[in-house]
C-alpha cells in the first residue's frame, strides 16, 4: 500500500484541472507539453505530505515521482525534502536522498517542481562540500530543468551569504547560445535579484560590465528592485 499516492489521488479535484494545465502550459510546443493534472494546489499536497511523508518508503518514492501525473511527482519531492531535513544527524539517509534525487531528474519537468525541492535538497548539502555538480548542470544539463536545478540550488547558499556561486554560474548562462529559454532567464534574473538584496553594490559591479549583452528577461528580473533611476539606467 502507498499510502503517500493513495492520499494525493483522494484529494484530485476536476474542477481545477483544467486551469492548472493552462497555468502550467501544456499545451501542444510548450515547456509542459503533455503533463497531466489531478487539479490539487500546493498547499493542499503540502498537507498530504505533511501527514504521509514517515510513513513513506523509497519504494513508494519511485512509483510517485514516475507518476504521470503532476502533484504526485511533487508530493514525492517534498517527502523528499522531509526526509531529508528529519535525517540532520543520519548522512547515509541524507546521501540516499540525493542521490534518488539525482537519478530522478528526468521526472523533475517544470519549474515548480524544481523551485520546490533543489534548493532544499541539493542546496542544503552542498552548503559545506564541493560544489561543481551544480556549476555541471548549469553547464551540461540535459534539459532546461537540470539547467534551472544548477542554478535555483545556490538560494541556499544565498540564505547563508554565500554569494559567489550565484555569479559565477550565472555567468554560465550569460555564455550559452542565444536565445536563452525564458525560464532559464527568469531563474538567474531571480537569483541575481536575491544575491542583490544582499548585497547591492556587487550586483550592480557586476552588471556593470554586462547589462548590455544580457537577455532582457533576465536583467529585468535582476533589477527589479534598484531605484527607478537606476532600473531606467541599466535597462
């Protein structure tokens, strides 16, 4: 019995299928082509999983994550993402997670799916080890959801003003082939963003030599909080 998958399937909801899909573009050449809904909003699977996730199994972890459908692959992450944090003291279990994480990836096909587990997961455990896993899927991923993985995760670092890897692989992405896909934009603009809340004069040292070859997404996401005079300036 799994009970995690059992749980998320009660609370399918056919009313909202329809406006979930949209809002996640699954239409025919979108980013989420094909993807299927059960009509459940996050709060809701937080719910599930916050009543399901000790008793969940890496077995049913599996058949979650290779579910069809879109809130069970994400009930599955955030078990995941308890698990993990529950295990402070228990590396083996935490090195256990990472890796069904990594080996998971092609499953992991939309950013909310990636926003909600990356930085927590790999983030968390990279805080004090080498990180160039992250600086490989920024570079190498095979998909624009590997990519967003290498750089969504540096928000941990951030939350610890950590602030070099952020810029560093956004380079990464400022090197890529144009045009950059407008997830892949949104997500360094953010962390940029992020890294700047911290500390605003680097950011704008940085953009400084590089605002004028940047993909606009991006650089509007990055400013969006400077002064108007300043937005007006860099854009």
């Amino acid at each position: 019995m799994n009970t995690l998958y059992d749980a998320i399937l009660a609370k399918q909801d056919p009313t909202q299928v329809e406006g979930l899909s949209r809002f996640f573009k699954t239409g025919k050449g979108q980013y989420g082509e094909g993807d299927r809904f059960l009509g459940i909003k996050v709060p809701v699977t937080r719910e599930v999983v916050k009543q399901c996730w000790q008793e969940t199994s890496f077995d049913d972890l599996e058949t979650c994550i290779a579910s069809e459908y879109h809130e069970i692959r994400l009930a599955a992450l955030l078990t995941l993402v308890q698990i993990f944090k529950h295990a402070k003291k228990d590396k083996a279990l935490q090195q256990r997670c990472i890796d069904f994480y990594l080996a998971y990836t092609p499953y992991i096909n939309n950013w909310d799916l990636v926003d909600l587990s990356c930085y927590e997961l790999l983030g968390t455990w990279l805080l004090d080890k080498d990180r160039n896993l992250l600086y490989d899927l920024a570079r190498d991923g095979h998909t624009i959801w590997e990519q967003r993985i290498g750089m969504v995760s540096t928000m941990q670092f951030l939350r610890h003003d950590e602030l070099d890897d952020t810029y560093a692989i956004a380079d990464i992405f400022l090197a890529k082939p144009k045009p950059l896909h407008d997830l892949l934009q949104k997500a360094v603009g953010w962390l940029l963003r992020e890294a700047g809340k911290r500390d605003e004069q680097r950011l704008k040292d940085w953009l400084a030599t590089r605002y004028t070859t940047m993909p606009r997404t991006m650089l509007r996401y990055a400013i969006e909080k400077f002064p108007e005079e300043d937005r007006k300036r860099f854009m």
